[in-house]
C-alpha cells in the first residue's frame, strides 16, 4: 500500500484556537447582560434590605462595696451546778413547832360570831311646804248689777295663781252660776286680794289654790 493514501489527521494552528475561545466568550457575555436587562414581571417589588447596627448595652454600674458584718461571739457563760446541802444529822433536825389544831382540839367549836348588819340610814328630811293662805281685806267683790236686778243669786269657784310676793298673777274658772259672777270674782281677786306666798323650807315659792265665792241678795256676799 502507498504511504501517501493513509489519512493524517491535521493539526489546528493556536491562532484559530484562539478565535473559537473569543467566539464562545462573546456568546456568554451577550447572554448575562441580555438577562440583566430582562424587565421585572409586572407586581414585582424590590426588597431593600438595610444593616441596622443595635447598640451594644452599656456595661452594668458596679455594686458599691458592702461594709463586712462581723457576727458577735458567742459568750459563754460558766454556771456551777447547784449542790444540794448535805442532809443534817437526826440529832440536828429541827421539828415543826406548828400545832395541827384539827387533830389536837375535840371539844365543841365555838360558833362563828353573826355579822353585824349595817345601821339603817337617816332618811333625808322631808321638805316643809306651807300652803299661802289669803289675808284679811277687801275680799268681797261687787254684785254684779245685772244680776242683782235679776233677782239672781249664785256663786263663782276660780283657780289663783299666786306668786312669791303674794299677789294673784292668775285666775282662772273652774265654775259658776253665771259669766256675771265670774268675771266680777276675777277683777277683784287681780286688784285687791294678797296672800302670805307658799314656803318650801321658809324660802316663798309659787303655788296656786281654788277658792269660791257665793254671791247672795241679802248682803252678806263673801
């Protein structure tokens, strides 16, 4: 066989080497920057993201120091123990002089004395009260006219205030025959009548008493 119809192989040169690596670079850079400047899809928000540096904490202020408590000592006490004297001799021995009377007394017992009771107490003495009493006077009152030209007789029983100095400060009716004679007993017990005042312990004191008077055609009204 002919050494020149065997196939060899040709050897690429460095320079087209070369070509084919620009080439496919070119390739790559064209595709990265056609996909950096690829639009965002509609609804698509960009996340910020921003470095917040937190403050570190202050350091903890130290404790002041705290004075040193010293405990007290413990104080021991030394106590003798107490010992009991020692018995004294039968001879030594110092006997009751007390008597049981209980055992000793069997004769009848003398009964107990009867408590004495308490003396009654003195009443207080009991007030002294006078009635007032009317002096003697003018103690008649007039005859009503009406009534004495009437033919009428009768009579009128009052209640008397009377004071302290003695004069009528009140009268009042209790009952009468008519207002005539009322009236005529009521004027003149307030003008003319004066009794000796009420006492209580001889000091005078208000009092009051009901007196009647009887009026009569003969004169002899009192």
């Amino acid at each position: 066989m002919n050494q020149a119809s065997i196939y060899q192989p040709k050897t690429a040169s460095p320079t087209s080497f070369g070509i084919v690596v620009l080439l496919h670079g070119a390739a790559i850079a064209a595709l990265v920057f056609a996909k950096m400047e690829m639009p965002a899809p509609p609804g698509y928000v960009e996340t910020e993201v921003k470095m917040i540096e937190v403050p570190k904490p202050p350091e903890p202020e130290p404790l002041p120091p705290q004075p040193e408590t010293r405990l007290p000592e413990p104080v021991v006490r030394h106590i003798d123990p107490v010992v009991p004297p020692p018995p004294r001799p039968p001879e030594e021995q110092v006997q009751s002089t007390q008597t049981d009377r209980s055992f000793v007394d069997t004769g009848p017992r003398r009964e107990a004395e009867p408590t004495r009771q308490a003396e009654p107490q003195t009443p207080p003495p009991v007030p002294v009260r006078k009635a007032a009493r009317l002096l003697s006077g003018d103690l008649k009152p007039p005859y009503p006219l009406s009534e004495r030209r009437a033919g009428v007789e009768g009579s009128a029983t009052v209640r008397l205030a009377i004071g302290t100095d003695g004069k009528v400060v009140r009268a009042e009716k209790v009952r009468a025959t008519s207002n005539a004679f009322f009236e005529a007993t009521q004027r003149h017990a307030l003008r003319n009548w004066r009794f000796k005042p009420a006492t209580l312990d001889g000091r005078p004191v208000e009092s009051s008493t009901v007196l009647t008077v009887y009026f009569k055609l003969d004169g002899e009204d009192a």
